[in-house]
C-alpha cells in the first residue's frame, strides 16, 4: 500500500517535517494548513521540496463548515473553496479533505447537503480535483461514514468520494459492517489514528490522545479489513493529533509511524485471511497481497542473560554484588573482556571489552544494562522481522569459532540479543568462553530465574520503546500504571511475550525528583530500574543474601500492621515477614506474592527477590509505593548518617 | 474558623508535610492512612510531631467499603475498624473518615446500612471516637450527601455524622438546598477541593485534577455558606488530589492551601451578606464573623510602569530598544541608579543600583522585570489585604524626601509596587526623580499606554501565581488556552482585574524546545514573555519603529492569503498589513485587532504593538501560532546567515 502521513502529526517546521517523513520511508504527506500557514515559503516551495523528496502531497486539509451553511454564505464559501482549489495546484495536489460541519446553524436537511455538495464536486471536477468527504464525530448534523456514504452516494459524481478515518468511527464505536459496501473508487481517503479509550469528551480526546496504530485499544485492524475487501488501493496514511508527537524528535516519531502502519497491515493481512469467508463478500487475494507480511512473531521461552557495560572498576564492584547475591564467575570469553556469572540456570555478564558497543554504552549511560538477551524459536527469523520493521541489526566482532549472535539495537542503542538452541550445536557459552570446570554449581540454586526486568524510560521514548517491542518482538502491551512516589508520579506500561514468558515494565516519570527520575538522570538517558530473580524460598534467599552482604530495603513496620488489618494473617508468618522485610500480595483466586528489594546498587537499580505461590502472575504493584517511600526514607538515613 | 489539610495533598515523606503544613499556619492536619503506612517512624511519633508543632491530628482517613457488605464480612469489617481505632488512639485522634462503599456487592437497602452505621457508632462511642459517613460521588449506592444524612439521620447516635466534601457534592452537580437543614451537631467534617470542569470520568477526574478553592471552577463560596448557616465551627479541611501538587515543593503548596481557605471565607462572608435573608433561614451572624475579612479588593486602573533589573551593559542595550521605539530619558533616581524613560504616558524604569533587591534579580535572572507597579485606589490598602494573605511586604532603601510604595513579593521574588495617586501630592516621579526639563514630551505619542504584560512561568510556579493575583488582588483567572508551538505546547491562563484595566497572561510549558520552555530557561525560573504597547495607528508605530531601527517579525505571506480566504479583506488594506507585517484578528461583533510583534529582545522578550477597533477585548490568541513558528524561522535563518 502506500503510505502517507499529515503533516500536523509531527513537531517542527514544516521543511523539518517533510525531510522526517522522507526519511522514514513514506510515499506521500497531508500537507495541513495551518503548517502551511505558518511556513516563510511559497506553495511551489513545499511542491518542490517534497517532490525532490522523492514523495507526493496525498492531501491537503482540512476545509471546514462548508456544506449546509446559510444560504446567504453560499457564496462566500465556495470562491473560499476556489481559493483552496488554487493553492492545491501550486502544491500539486489533487485531494482535499472536506470535513463535516461543526456549525451550529448548518441545515439539517439531506437535500440540501447533496446539492451543496454536488456543486463543490462539479468546481473541483473542473480543477481536476477530488473531494473526500469525512464525518467528524462531532459534526453538528452529520457524524458518522454512514451518513456521509450515503450523502455522497446520492450525488453520485466522479470527483466526490467518502473519507474514512479511523477515529471519527472507532471512537463512537459505529458499526463497521457497511464499510465493505462501498464501492473502493467511492474511497477517496483513509486516514487513521489509534487512541487509548479515554472516558472523556470526544474533541478533546481526539485532539490531544490520539496516536499511532498498535499504541491505542482501538481494533484498527477491524477497520482496515473490510477497506481493503472493498479492493482499495489509494492511501493508508496517518492522521494523528498527540500533545506528545508534536514535542518529541522528529524523525523518531516519524520512524514509528512508518512502522505502525507496516505493523497494522500484518494484522489486518492476519484478519483477512482468519475471516474471509465468514465475513467478506468479496475475495480479498489482492487486498491481502498488497499488504506487509513480514516473519511470524517468535515463540518466546523468557530471557536468557542479561549483559552489563563496564569498566574495569565498575565490573569489580557489580561482581561483587553477583558474588553476594549468590553468582559466581562460570567462565570468561574467549576473545572479549568479558565474564559470565552464573547462579543455577541465571546468566549474567560483565562487559568491558575497549572498542565495543558496550564501552560506547559505559561511555554513553555509565555502569549500565547494554544487552538483553530473548530465548527465540528461531533467532536468524526473529532478525529477519526486527529488520523488516526497519530496526537495525548489530552484528559486533566474532572470534574465530565463536557464535554469532543476531542483535536488534533497542532505541537507546543497547541491545537485543535472539537466542534459539539449535539441534546438537554448543551453547552460546560452549561457543564463546572458557568456561571453568565447577561451572554447573553443586548447591541447589536457590534463585531459580530471571523473573523479569524493568526499565527506566525517558518519557519522550516511552512511545519508541513500546512500539519496538510490539512490532518486532510481538509483543503485548499491559494496561497503564500510575504509581505515587513521595515526590510524583511514575507511570510503568509493560510490555510483554503473548505466551507471559518474557515481561518487561516501562517506567517513567516526568516529575522533577522521583525514583525513575532521579534514575534518569543518573543513566542520562533510558536504563535499567531492577533485575527480579524468582525463588521458591523467599525466607531462605533474603537470608542467604543478607549473610552474604547484600542490604535489603528497610520496610516499615505500619505496613504490616495494615496487612494484618488486612489480611488477618497467621501471626508467625506475618513476623516473619517483617523480619526478614518481605512484602506481600494476594491475587482474587487466593495466589501469593512475597518479594523483597536490594538497597540501590550503583545508586541505580536494584535486585527484587520473588516468590509465586498459588499461580499468582502479577508483579505486585500494589507494593510499589512503599518501596518508593521506603527509598527516600533509607536515602535520608544515608545522608543524616547513623542516629 | 480551624484550618487542617489532608497529607495526601501534598509532596514529600510524612515529617516533611508535617513540617510544611505548621509553617504554612494551619491549625490541624488530616493523617491519609498510606503516607503512615510508608512513614518509617511509630504512630506515636506521629503524634509527637505533629503535637510539637503545634498542632493536631484532625482526622484519619480513609475507612472504605464497611456498611452494607456481604454478612459473612461483618465480623472481619467489625475487628478491621477496632485496628483502626487502636492506631487513631496512638496517633491521638478522635475522628474517623468513612466513605459510602464502592463493593459491587454492597446491599441496596438502607435498613441493613442503618444497621451497620449504627454498629460501627456503638463501638466508636466506647473509644470516644466520632465517625464522618461520606457519600462518594461514584459510591455504588450511597453516592449524595443527602442520602448520607438520610441514614446518619435514622441512626441519630452522637458518634455519628455526615462528613461533607466538596468535591463529591459539586461534581455531580447536586441540590445544595438540605444542607443548611443538617443541624451543625450533625456535621462530622468538612472537607474542600476545588477542580477544573472536566468532561471526564468522576474517579479519573477526582483523583488526578482536584485543585485548592479559587483555582478550579466550582462554586466553592455557595457550598460552605449554607454549611457555616448551620452554624457550624468545626474544621474546615483541604482533601486535594493533584498530580502537580505531588510534585510541587511542599511548603509553597501548604502555604497556598492555607490562602486558599482564607480567599474562600471571604468569599462565603460576601456570600453570607447578600443572600442572608433570600436564602438562609437561620441568621448566620455568628458564622459570618468567623470567617476571615480582609480589607477589600482594590479598584485598578491599569499598569503605572515596569522596572528592569539590569547592569550597566544590559541598561545600555535595553535603553536603546526603548529609545528605538520612541521612549527618552525622562529622568534620573535621586538616590540610585536608577533611570526613567517615557513615551507620553508609558513609564520605562532601567534599575542598574547594586545593593538592591533588582541586584539580587539581576543576579539570579540576568537581564529581567524585576517589579511591575499597578495604579490602585489606595496603596496601604491593598498592601495590607496581600499581608493578611501570607505575602511578604517589600520596603527598600528610600532617601530623603522619597515616597516608600508599597510593595508585595510576587512568587519568583519580584515586586508588585502599588501606587496611587494621592490628593495635591507629587506624583512618585517628582518624588523620587531628578526629571528633566523636557520630560513633557512634545511630539505627539504614538503609544499611548501598557496595553498588558505577559509572564513566562516556571510550569511547577503557575499555581502559586495563580493564587498570588487571585488572593491578594482580587483578580479574575481566564479559561486556559492552549497555543501550539512548533516543537510543542504552551499553555496560556491570564489573570484580570475585574475591570479588565490589568490583564496578565500566565504562560507556561513542559516541551523541551518551545518558545516558553527556552525563555524559563534563558531567565532560570519565571520571567517577562512580552510588553503590548497600545497605539492608535498601527501602521504609523511600526513605520516609526522600522525606520528607529526596530526589527518587527516577518510574517510569512501564506498567513495573509489565508486571511483574504477568511476575511475577503479590501485588497489595499491586505496589501499593507502584509507589508507592515501586521496580524490581524476580528471579533464575533466585528471589532478588529491589529498587531505587530518584535524581534526578541536579550533573546528573551518582546514587544507588541496593538491596536483595537470597535471594541475589540481580546488579545489575538489566533496569532500566537504563526507568531512562535516566524520566531523558529527567523532563528533559523540568523543561524544559517544571510542567504
């Protein structure tokens, strides 16, 4: 297909804009009025520019309050009409958006639309020029694609057709099911925005919260499907109004739309084919090959290691926290400064290799998570999709003999890692290190896994970051978090593998000094918030860790006085909870979480310690504001020094 | 009456709210049951601290989904409220918040709910506790104040009241009429929020967007005037959740809370006074006299001059952009540093004398208004009423035969003079300055007054203005506008005298790279946005200006081609403001507003020149987006060079 985005979508002047959306691989731009309006160029400028881009105006916009208006403006608004016809030439452009009145005395009277109608369709055929005609959901009289279908149905004339947007429809959960009924030529437009369901006013929601597809709960997919039934072929193309777009970097933002759009043709490709005969009446074979189809997602099996970027220094002191939370060192790499912790199957590794993408990461954010490493089915396909979403690849130096392992770069220029065990080859630990010979531990591990780990996001990567584990990854992404921290509010969206096995929370803040913000501004940028290792003995592995050192938040006691009040529970189990600063949860069915925080190792992230009883799957949240208090609390103790 | 606040509306840990809320002179505070929770010390040390400062504890809060739930919970929900007592008695507290239930499977029947309420009184009244029921806005079954009575009522136990809160009465729109019909014995509590109109969900909104009295929409003055006619002399209390407010430093959130109730007793005295007889059954003589009254609001009469904080260079360049645009030396200080310039009857001041609070701005701001002065009715009048709302008075050096103005500390440490003009005195300028023969000026002036200033406010400061113009000057606060910059948002609240003679627009924004985000920057904290300067011929100032040497702000030519679509402007008249550089707006009853911005000035303010026809009140907000992308594109175009 081909895809396009409006201008007003993105920040930045309108030169800025057009080299963004160039550069992120779209066919053709809105051109938006007002970014016209504001540009110190002429129309034939903006033509120039964007042809030399290698791209066409799909459209320009919006022309407003047009049809229906009292008669004695008529006039007045069709020589305004004419006015527009003549800047689309100089623009090169042969599509306008006429947009639904919003006018509060337009007539509300069929016959008289379509006649306002068929004469703008008669000016503009004499220009050369189509009209797509889109219902605002707020249009006064006329607010929904099935009323303007059938009102550009009766004027029947080659130069009007019927704009569809995604938001006008989906936001007032109109009912899809005519959409296959129009006749694909009878399509002037579709334009298309995701939003998150907001229960709010509905200008206001789409002004400010709409976003890209795949960022939202709207079932874009549900809209697209039965447009391409109808055998379109005109424009996808992106119309999205978000107080966060029009602040963020440019071409990151334009990157990411790109890629929703990419990201929204598999799925309404998966859609087609799962309901073609149930619901189509047409074949959709050429719709459906018209669209992207890149590699199918991964079948995940969680995280393999997590790889850390320092130096010498840093390496020593990180080691020593491995070494009291239980690791010990299984090996070093054959060719690389690099050291492989390990603490039953739990794979850490310390990178300080001179002249890699990890000491330009040290470099970058300091003592930091670099990589992150996902189990994959196949990891060469896994590559292969994270590429055709337009990511790009890392391949670093490979000794001889050791394994290449395909990387994905993440938005902040760390890594993925995608690692499949193939039939009776060597590990990726077998390939690339010494490993010693006491490498399998002799003691019962008592941490069993990697549970998950957290990230701390700037928040104006938030939107990056989501959308790259969804498109190349696959991902899910959980409901929205907001957390109080003594000082403001941290926002945590996780995203996860379909399957549960691989979950990773973003967590952000734009409050001046709360904990992810304070993190932020240590790392400065995007970095690691906490490692969590389950284990089947909470008891037992906050007491291993703190006889071998390690210091474990301070939690105060009211909290358990307010479980028990609670919870009612067992007397020695809630002692011994505080004693040994155990948290707890509870889910509806009866599982149990009890967890346990590090202090702050680097004076950034920390370790959580888990235990799952009862098929409890959660990650309880609901603990998260008394580990921020206790953080601050515990910080003040450092300062004030001991009472 | 006894100010308290809920802990819950402020930033920080325990100890520092508590802190904050005695230096902010309240009487009492509200213990939220988290912030104990996540405080690290005993509920007796609660209690020590708050009583050390002076104060007391004068509600624990909340108590949730207690009357109506499932039987077989009765028992649990009974031992769960005598917990709750035991900490209340450690904490020293003898009152209790419980909010109607939000169970889904709360039992809708008011005899079971009387029943329970009854219970829970019984067993308070043997710990000496009194309970305040409060209907929640989205309580499943008990959602009015009015059903809360109803059952209180039925239960008529002396431990049990209606806790009264604002919010949950005023968002839902509620008949205020049976308030005044609960007999003051019977009123628990009372608490206090004010919050923005917002189309939204009731909890979203209730949880995120409340705000102090006097800085939302509600009619904050009608809902406590029926409660003091009660006679009523208990707390009254701020419960105010706000994510700014989580944010913001304490202490000047507390100490605006604390004006926040002191602006809304006047408010409900005046309230009183005129509608005693019409509406009040019971004559609220004791009640009025409660409340707080300070001296009355001034009467304005627009901006008398501006004060620059400069050094000798800063006054070099600053004197030359008012020399350029038509001001002269008018005088010198008698004692200072201190230079007046003047155009017919706009007052400049350059205040360059070391040692002085414009020294101490200049040092922490850099070239800057240090002080604006407004003309009141009486000066000691208004300085004393601002005193009364907890605003420093400012008295600098004054020499001999000099007139000491009266001056309030604005929020950034800048200097509200006010002055009047007192019978058969001299006038401040005679006092205090050396004026020149010819201050007179002969020529006729082509500005003829301080149209308005606009600030540019530090986002987590905007509230505190807010207040600061609100309380001690009585002003009025505009809708918020929000202005689309090219790399973000700005958002716009003026504050006005009533008398629309002074007009301050509050301009502030988050996005990293917006016109406002790089002036607060530029300043380090808040500062002069823009000086409009009225004229009565616009193309006449600005030939003067240019041919001063004054740079004005291209104006892209697409703006006017939009404008004749518009407007179908006289040819020769479009043909001129393109030429001037002139914008252009028109009112619904046809008044017109012409206006021209300069360059920036220290690359940081500017001015504006307007002129009204036909009663135009505005202040072309339409504009300000072509105003701020010219900004970008002439910024762009000084770094790129000549072309």
């Amino acid at each position: 297909m081909r895809h396009a985005i409006a201008t007003v979508s993105l920040s930045g002047t309108l030169p800025e804009k057009l080299e963004a959306v160039a550069a992120a691989g779209f066919d053709g731009v809105e051109i938006f009025e007002n970014d016209l309006l504001y540009f110190d160029g002429s129309p034939r400028d903006v033509r120039r520019i964007v042809a030399d881009l290698g791209m066409e105006v799909s459209l320009f916009q919006p022309f407003r309050d047009f049809e229906g208006c009292r008669r004695d403006r008529l006039q007045q608004n069709l020589d305004r009409a004419e006015r527009k016809f003549d800047l689309m030439g100089e623009l090169g452009t042969d599509r306008i958006l006429v947009c639904s009145s919003v006018s509060p005395d337009v007539i509300r009277d069929d016959e008289v639309l379509i006649e306002d109608l068929a004469r703008l369709a008669e000016r503009a055929a004499r220009r050369g020029i189509v009209i797509g005609y889109e219902a605002l959901a707020w249009g006064r009289y006329v607010n929904s694609y099935r009323h303007a279908w059938k009102l550009v149905k009766a004027v029947d004339h080659p130069n009007l057709g019927v704009l569809l947007d995604s938001f006008h429809t989906l936001s007032i959960d109109d009912d899809l099911s005519l959409i296959q009924a129009i006749p694909a030529e009878k399509i002037a437009f579709v334009q298309l925005a995701d939003a998150p369901r907001m229960a709010m006013d509905v200008l206001e929601w789409s002004r400010h919260h709409r976003c890209f597809p795949g960022q939202g709960d709207f079932d874009l997919a549900g809209f697209v499907a039965p447009i391409m039934a109808t055998g379109y072929q005109g424009w996808l193309s992106l119309e999205v109004f978000n107080d966060g777009f029009r602040a963020a970097p440019t071409g990151r933002t334009a990157a990411d739309g790109l890629r929703s759009l990419l990201y929204l043709e598999e799925k309404t490709g998966q859609r087609l084919a799962a309901s073609a005969r149930a619901t189509f009446t047409r074949p959709p074979q050429a719709a459906t090959e018209a669209l992207f189809q890149p590699p199918a997602v991964s079948a995940y099996d969680g995280i393999e290691f997590l790889e850390f970027a320092v130096d010498g220094a840093a390496a020593a002191r990180l080691g020593e926290w491995f070494r009291q939370l239980g690791f010990r060192v299984a090996g070093t790499h054959r060719s690389k400064d690099v050291t492989l912790f390990r603490h039953g199957a739990i794979n850490l590794i310390l990178n300080a290799e001179p002249d890699s993408f990890a000491r330009e990461h040290f470099a970058a954010h300091g003592p930091s998570l670099c990589a992150l490493a996902l189990r994959v089915d196949d990891a060469e396909r896994a590559a292969e999709r994270a590429r055709q979403f337009r990511y790009e690849l890392f391949a670093g130096r490979v000794g001889p003999n050791e394994r290449r392992i395909p990387a994905v770069r993440a938005p902040d220029g760390s890594l993925v890692y995608l690692v499949d065990q193939q039939p009776n080859a060597a590990s990726i630990y077998e390939s690339d290190f010494e490993l010693r010979a006491d490498a399998g531990d002799a003691a019962p591990a008592l941490l069993t896994r990697i549970d998950y780990v957290a990230l701390g996001i700037a928040v104006e990567e938030l939107d990056n970051w989501i959308m790259f584990f969804r498109s190349s990854f696959g991902f899910d992404t959980g409901a929205p978090l907001t957390l109080p921290d003594p000082y403001g509010l941290v926002r945590s969206r996780a995203v996860r593998s379909t399957d549960g096995s691989v979950h990773v929370p973003l967590m952000t803040s734009t409050d001046r000094d709360t904990a992810v913000s304070r993190l932020l501004r240590t790392y400065r940028g995007s970095g690691l918030q906490r490692i969590v290792l389950a284990t089947d003995d909470i008891f037992a592995a906050v007491r291993a860790a703190r006889d071998n050192g390690v210091a474990i938040l301070d939690i105060p006691r009211n909290y358990y006085d307010d479980l028990d009040a609670r919870y009612a529970l067992e007397p020695g189990f809630l002692a011994r909870m505080a004693e040994a600063n155990v948290l707890y949860d509870r889910d509806e069915s009866g599982g149990e979480f009890l967890h346990a925080y590090t202090a702050l190792c680097e004076e950034r992230f920390f370790f959580e310690l888990t235990e799952r009883r009862g098929g409890y799957t959660q990650h309880g949240a609901v603990n998260a504001a008394v580990r921020m208090a206790a953080l601050v609390q515990a910080r003040r103790r450092a300062v004030a020094g001991p009472d």
